[in-house]
C-alpha cells in the first residue's frame, strides 16, 4: 500500500461524495414514488401506495416491459453474433481496411444519437419497412456491436492460440475448435459485453424514438409519453424505481464474471 | 349512460343514396370501406383518452365496441413532432393544428375528406367549416375537434386582480418579471404580431400568420425584448402545471387543459385564467387522414365519432375548448350527471363575436396565403430559423 | 490396435475443411454480416441524410428538392445564433468531460487499488446499479430538484439563499456530469486496476515520491482509459437534446438538429449533423491515437 494516511482519507471522502452525488436524484425518486398526490411539486404531499397499485395494474407498463425485453434481447444477441464474428476476423487476420473497422465499429453509438435516429428513419421509410419491433431491435443493433465487439476482442488478444492450435491438431474441424475451444474461453467476456448491451438497449430512448411504430411502446418510450399525462407521472417514478432495485440481479452477476475473469488472467 | 348510435354503414348507405349529387374531392374515398380492426392514430395529450386517466373520461372504448377498431395512439410532442410521425406513413390519422395540417395538405401526407360519409358533419358550427387552416381551394382535409384560445395564466397571489391585458408578459414593469412562461414553438411568433397589431398599428399587420419582412422583423425583435422578462418557454403542458403549481411562474400563456388539472390537484391553488381584451392567438385542431391509411375504414369512422355530439361535449369538456356543434352544447349540459353544465357558456361555444379576437394557428406561407401575386412573406422555415434565434442564444 | 473404418465426413467438416484451405474466403463470411450491416445500412443511412445537407426545400410543400446548393451552410455560417448554439455545445462538452474525469478518478481509484475486495465489490454494484435507471427518469428527477420551489430552493432556504431555476445552461452541466459519470468510472477503474503493484513499488523504490510516482506512472498508463471514457461523455453530451430542454431551457446541437428533422427542414437539421460528426471523427482519431481504443 503506497498510498499515504492522508491520501487515503482523501479518497474515502471523494467516494462518499460521489456516491452521494449519484444516488441523490434516485433517493428524491424513490421519495417521490410514494407520493400521495399528482402534482411534482417539493415536498410531497404525503405518502401514499397508490402508484405502485397502478403500476402494477397498468396494462401499458407491463406490455412496454415486456415490448423493451424482447427487443434488448434481439439487439443484444445480433451484436453478440456480429461483434464476436468481426473481432475474430480483426484479431486474427490481416486483410486491407483492419483499421478501418475498428474505427467504422465505434462510430454509431459516437455520433449522437438524434443522427443515426434521423438517418436510419430515413432508410426505413423509403425501403418500405413498417416500424415496429423489427426496426427498433435493427436500431438498436447498430450500437450494441461495438459493445460486444470490444470486450470479444479485448478477450481475444489474452487467448492463446496454442489450445486452438492442439484442437486443430487432435482433428477437430474449425465449428468443433470454435464450439468447444474458442467460445468457452470467451464466455465472460461474451456475458459482460451481452449485460452492457442489454443495458443501453434497454435504456435507448432516442434513437428508439425514432425507429419505432404506433402501437410498439418500449420502457423508455412509454416513460416519454407518461411524462406528458398528469395521472401517469408519478406511476414513471414507480417504475424507474423498481428497474433501479431489479438491476442489482445482472449487475452483480456481471460483477462476480469480472471478478472471475480477472483473478484467471492475473 | 350513452345512448345506442345507428350503424354508421346504415346512415352512410342512405347519406350515399341521397347525396349522389355532392361533389367527392379528388383524391378522397367514394365510398366508405368496411371497418378494419385497427387505428392509429398521432394524437394530442388528452384528444383521445380510454379511461386510463380518469375513469369517468373515455370516448376510445365505446368506440372500440362499437366498431370493432383497435385505438393505438402516439402522443405527439408538437406539431414539428406531429408532422414527422406523419410522414413515416405509418398511421391512419392526426389531430393537426393549423400550423401543421398546411404543410402536410401541401406534401401529400394526408388526403382530401369526403364529408358525405361523415354524417356527423352537418350539425358543425358555420363557423368551424371551411376553414382556412384544413380546407384549401374548397377542398376539405379533415373535420374539427374544437376551439380553444391561448390563454393567460397568471398567480393570483402577485395579481389580485385578473389581468385585463397581456402587458403582464410583454411589459418589463410587470409584477411577474422573471416568471413569465412562454410557449415554446416557433407559432409565438403571431402572438408578437398580434401584440404589434395594438401596440403598433403603423405597421398595418392584419393577419399574425402572413408577415412580410419589416413586420416579421419587429415581431422578432419584440421576442428578443420579451426574452428578458422571461422565465421559462414550456414544451410540455406537464411543464406548466408544475411551474405553476408551485408557484415558481406567475404569468404566461397556456391552455385550459393546464388551468384545470392544477385546480384539480388542487382546489385553492393560487391561479387564475383569463382572455385578455385585445384576444389572442387560438387553435382549431383538425382530424386529419393520412394518404394511403391503412385503416381508412375506421378513420372515417373515427371522425365521425369525434363529432358525435356526445363525444366531442366529454373531449372538449376534457382539454378546456369549445366543441363543434350545437347538439354538443346540448349534451355538454346533461353528460357525467350535469357536472360540468354551463360548459358553452365558459368557452363561448356559440359567441362569434368572442371568436372574432380569436386569430386560429394556421401555417405562415411565402405566398401569403392570399390572391395578392405582388405580396411575399415569411414562410414556416423561417418562423422556426427565428424562433431558434429567440431561444438559441 | 484395431482400426475402424472412418466414417466419411459430414457436410459441416467438409465446409470447414474447405474453408480452412480458403482463408480468404473464411476470412469473408466472417465480415459479410458485420460489414455489411455497417457499411451498407448504417453508413449508407447517414450518408443519404448527410446528401440532404446539399439540397433544399420546396418553400411550399416542404418537400426535398435534390438540387445542389449549399444555401444550408450559408445559413449555418452567416446566422450567428448557430454558431453561439454550436460553441456553447462544445464548451459544455469539454465541461462535463473534465467534470466527470475529476469526480471519477478519486472514487476510481479507490475502487481499484485501496479498497477490499468485498468493498470493491460492494462499489462496483453501486456505481453501476444506477445505469439501470432510466435516462429519462434520472433527467425528470433532476428537474424536480432543480426547479423553482423544488429541492434545491428548500435546502436553500434556511440559509436565505435561492437556487437558480431552470433557466440556467449551468443546469446543464450538472446534469450531464451526472448522467454520464459512471461511463466514466468503469473505463478508469479497469484502467488503474491493471496497473501491475510492482510497477508503483519499483517507483517508490527508486526514490519517487506519491506525487510524483502519480504524475509520471500512474497517469501515462492510465491515460488511454481516461480518454476512452471520455469518448462518451463528449460525444453523448454533443448529440444529447433532452436534457437541456427539460432542465435549462437552452438550445444545444441536438435541439436544433430534432427541431429542423421534420418535414421541409432537414436540409438545415442534415448540415448542422456534420458539426458533431467532424468534431467526433477527428476526436476518435485523436483517441485511436492516444490508444484508447484498446481500454474502451
């Protein structure tokens, strides 16, 4: 331990401020979920259960939940496919544009997120596509590869080839290397980069917006929509505020992946 | 308790045997199409509610039962909001302000109405047909919803009285300095107009939508002014019902809508609403049908229901605006245990007189929307190119 | 040793075995479906709306004319309400990123080299569980605090202070701050956290002090990660417009580019795009540079 007394006390304070910097608005939240009436002003009326009733009751909430599942769950195994097949193509072979890619890869969750909505919209409407589901997991998609790209790469590059290499020279074909060698090496970083994308797709709201149809309402849309409605207002903080407590199940799990995948490589 | 409607096809099979000599727009449906199962529909906050936010509040289920058309609807957020999702071509219908339904009549987004089927159509107030904002050569685009004015809110704690004028969010000596709320869409810009029509008749502005170039510079120039004083430019009306129900703003314009979820919340809350003398900007949306619907069946269907006398007296008794007929009047003083009777009165329903200070959104146009070849004005894009320049900076 | 016959390969071990003496070819239906996507759907996507820029509208019908004309960026330039929007963007841009990375380094770093591993454990769970909470949600809550009569003006209160309000681009920059925050932390953590020991030891035996030890070893190494996490809170604060419209009322790039995205102004809203996009660009080569593509 190098770090000095004084230091160390810095740094414990720093942490405590920073946590308390970012919990703040979840803790005016959680306050607010029980709020007794509509209105948003400060302080609260008083406390009350009814919203959580009417989140649980409310047939839009549920159908928003389920609508936003189904498409991170798309996006995120489209980006898993597609980021795990161009970081093996980048990291192992040599072809004209390598550099490219990695650069091209990164580019749709680096632009803002208004342009690729504007954009991809645009293509949409003039192939002909419905929106709907289809066109948000597509959206989606587009920014979850990088995700999934890096941590397979990152992964690859700590690989080594010589378990490939005995595989290959035992007899197994390249699917029976891949499938038994290569993708159990890379199942942490396939789950951590799977849990990330999961995340931001879940959470998109602009890019969403404009990729998605009538009647296809994710989590983040619905929310967009509550915002204007007085009666729903509140029911918005009910559920941010259960999404916030159910997200420790796959935070922590990512977590424990972490911590696995960095005591193996240590 | 609503009462049992004739079949839309029966009456529509008569209107079609009687009316055979009404002429039919080009461009709109002969005849009315069987009812699909489904509708969707681009919507104001509040112009078609299922019950959801209040139980007593719903004109979607019962026409759901009736004919067999699944409502799905998208809040817009604006009308530049509006206008977009429209132009994805994947809903059948809008409820358009008039600075939108222009510029979609005149990109082909929405098609022509052929009112022989919408039978609802003749018990409409004189007033409200044929407007300037959805009807162009004489060709109908769509039916009313209502009419409502843009209106002042103010706090009746700062003013004891109810403000006679606008001077409350113009004038740099007024009581709500610094808590002025404004609505934050490029349309203000004809509220600036209108203020300079009283404040500045030398400029001769007879029409807050169709400004030439020195009459929309002042206007821009007084938003620049106004600025100062400003407090907050509102998107949401969800925006203004909390501003004002905390009593952070103190004056501003607003809808109905706002003033009555407040005191709502909130009987004794401090706010207060009121035309001033010299009017005011107002709106009369339109239901509109997308070209190529894919549910022109139930969009036809819907529009005649929007104008239903019932529905359009609980719709309009909803937002805070006028309704579309007498017969809507009528019903607005019996409907959900005669709470809210005297509703016409409030919202001048049948006063033309009061309507005649009421100048309706409609879309600013280069050729000034007259006959007049020798006259040029703003258009739309640079009413928004202004309005980012008042916000922007 | 007895010998069996060997059954004659199956149709997947005969493609493999194919493609294996095709490396090329391997190599290509490796980047068919990635390149593919990105090149064609994605980049072909933006460069139709970017074409946009170069056209103009029909003033009547608000349709897009494809007539060459760069009467979009005459406007961008000549308008100076664009330029104070774009500069103010930028400037907030680099704002929140020095923010972010002064807030997360101390908490960073005791997370990855001071803490116990339950504790690091216990940190890594709160600083993410928070991502989790919707975007919008965290926004709309910081109005509450921030507006008048809200959170902020009551604790102030006693003190006779009062906050600003909404109306403030100050409001802005803590908000951004805020929300980007962990997408800061996480890069720097797993920075700092690879960091071998022996490394500051062997500074600290070789007669550096902590100061120094931080400024010469710590900081190089750790860099690439800092810029990495930086790529997102610059580039998610150019393109964001919801969070300055709900908690300050002012214009950045991504209000002007949603306001003109509709019918008979895209042509502004596809020219004003090529701000950010060149301001990101030549910040991702700058990174790529610096290394950070490999801490992201």
């Amino acid at each position: 331990m190098l770090e000095s007394g004084w230091v160390r006390i810095g740094l414990r304070i720093m942490t405590g401020v920073t946590l308390a910097f970012i919990y703040l608005p979840l803790v005016v939240l959680a306050v607010y979920a029980f709020n007794a009436s509509r209105s948003q002003v400060w302080p609260p009326a008083g406390l009350s259960l009814r919203w959580f009733a009417e989140a649980a009751t409310s047939g839009s909430v549920l159908e928003a939940l389920g609508t936003s599942i189904v498409a991170a769950a798309g996006a995120t195994a489209i980006a898993l496919v597609l980021g795990t097949a161009l970081a093996l193509a980048v990291q192992r072979y040599r072809f004209f544009g390598r550099e490219t890619i990695s650069f091209l890869v990164i580019l749709p969750i680096a632009l803002p997120g208004v342009v690729t909505g504007i954009a991809l919209a645009a293509t949409f409407k003039t192939i002909g596509i419905r929106f709907g589901l289809p066109t948000i997991i597509i959206g989606h998609a587009t920014f979850c590869v990088v995700i999934a790209y890096n941590n397979v790469l990152a992964r690859l590059r700590r690989l080594p080839r010589s378990a490939e290499e005995a595989s290959a020279d035992l007899g197994a074909d390249t699917w029976q290397t891949f499938r038994r060698i290569t993708l159990p090496m890379m199942r942490t970083a396939l789950l951590s980069g799977g849990l990330l994308a999961f995340a931001l797709s879940f959470d998109e709201v602009i890019v969403t917006n404009f990729t998605a149809g009538p009647g296809t309402e994710t989590i983040p849309l619905w929310i967009l929509s509550a915002i204007q409605r007085p009666n729903e207002l509140p029911v918005v903080n009910v559920v941010a505020l259960f999404l916030i407590l159910l997200s420790v199940i796959p935070v922590y799990l990512a977590q424990r992946i972490g911590a696995e995948t960095a005591t193996v490589t240590r | 308790m609503r009462r049992l409607r004739i079949p839309t096809i029966v009456a529509t099979i008569g209107l079609m045997v009687a009316a055979c000599n009404t002429s039919v727009p080009e461009g709109a449906l002969t005849e009315l199409p069987e009812a699909e199962d489904a509708l969707n529909l681009v919507i104001w906050v509040g112009y078609a509610e299922d019950g959801s936010s209040f139980p007593e509040f719903d004109w979607v289920t019962p026409f759901e039962a009736e004919t067999g058309c699944q409502v799905e609807t998208t809040d817009g957020v604006d009308s530049a909001n509006m206008v977009s999702l429209m132009a994805t071509g994947q809903y059948d219908g809008v409820s358009a302000s008039g600075d939108a339904t222009l510029r979609m009549i005149a990109a082909g987004t929405v098609a022509p109405v052929n009112l022989s089927l919408i039978p609802n159509y003749e018990g409409v107030f004189e007033a409200l047909k044929g407007q300037p904002h959805n009807t162009v050569d004489g060709v109908p685009y769509g039916v009313p919803h209502g009419r409502g004015a843009n209106l002042l809110m103010y706090n009746t704690d700062t003013f004891t009285e109810a403000p006679t004028t606008w001077d409350a969010v113009w004038d740099a000596s007024s009581p709500a300095v610094g808590k002025v709320s404004i609505y934050n869409y490029a349309i203000y810009i004809a509220d600036a107009a209108m203020r300079l029509m009283n404040t500045n008749p030398d400029l001769a502005i007879t029409n807050p939508y169709q400004l030439n170039e020195e009459q929309f510079n002042a206007a821009v120039d007084l938003l620049k002014e106004q600025k100062e004083i400003v407090g907050e430019y509102w998107g949401l009306a969800t925006d203004q019902i909390t501003s004002f129900g905390s009593g952070d703003m103190l004056a501003g314009t607003t809808w109905q809508y706002q003033y009555n979820t407040i005191t709502a919340d909130d009987p004794d809350a401090p706010v207060g609403i009121t035309l001033p003398e010299e009017g005011s900007t107002g709106w009369s949306d339109t239901w509109m049908i997308a070209k190529d619907a894919a549910h022109p069946g139930c969009m036809y269907r819907w529009m005649n229901w929007m104008l239903d006398p019932e529905t359009s007296a609980m719709a309009t008794i909803y937002f805070g605006e006028a309704p579309t007929s007498q017969a809507a009047c009528d019903a607005a003083e019996t409907i959900l245990d005669g709470a809210y009777a005297g509703h016409c009165e409030t919202f001048h329903a049948t006063d033309e007189d009061y309507f005649s200070k009421i100048k309706f959104w409609t879309t600013p146009q280069a050729d000034c929307a007259d006959d007049d070849e020798a006259t040029t004005c703003k258009d739309w894009d640079a009413w928004v190119q202004a309005w980012t320049e008042v916000t922007g900076s | 040793m007895t010998t069996h016959a060997v059954p004659p390969p199956g149709f997947g071990r005969r493609l493999a075995t194919w493609l294996h003496r095709h490396p090329r070819l391997q190599l290509g239906t490796l980047l068919a479906g990635p390149v593919g996507w990105l090149v064609i759907a994605y980049l072909g996507s933006l460069a139709i709306l970017l074409l946009n820029a170069f056209w103009t509208t029909d003033s009547f019908s608000g349709r897009v004319v494809p007539t060459f004309t760069l009467e979009s960026f005459q406007t961008l330039l000549t308008v100076e309400v664009y330029r104070t929007i774009a500069l103010r963007t930028l400037g907030m841009a680099v704002a929140v990123t020095l923010t972010d990375i002064l807030l997360a380094f101390p908490i960073a770093y005791y997370m990855a080299r001071v803490a116990s591993r339950g504790t690091r454990g216990f940190l890594v769970v709160a600083v993410l569980m928070p991502l989790w909470g919707s975007y919008l949600v965290k926004v709309y809550a910081w109005r509450v605090i921030l507006q008048g009569n809200g959170l902020l003006d009551w604790a102030l209160e006693p003190f006779g202070l009062s906050g600003p309000g909404l109306n403030q681009v100050a409001n802005s920059w803590v908000v951004l701050s805020y929300l980007w925050l962990p997408y800061m932390i996480l890069p720097i953590y797993a920075g700092l956290e690879r960091i071998p020991g022996s490394l500051l030891e062997a500074s600290s035996d070789l007669g550096a002090k902590a100061g120094t030890t931080f400024r010469r070893v710590i900081v190089p190494l750790v860099l690439p990660a800092v810029v990495a996490g930086s790529i997102f809170t610059f580039s998610l604060t150019l393109g964001d417009y919801i969070t300055p419209t709900m908690v300050s009322h002012t214009k950045f790039i991504g209000n002007v580019i949603y306001d003109n995205s509709s019918l008979g102004s895209l042509p502004l809203a596809a020219a004003f795009s090529f701000v950010p996009i060149i301001v990101m660009v030549a910040y991702l080569l700058i990174a790529r540079r610096l290394g950070a593509f490999e801490s992201l």
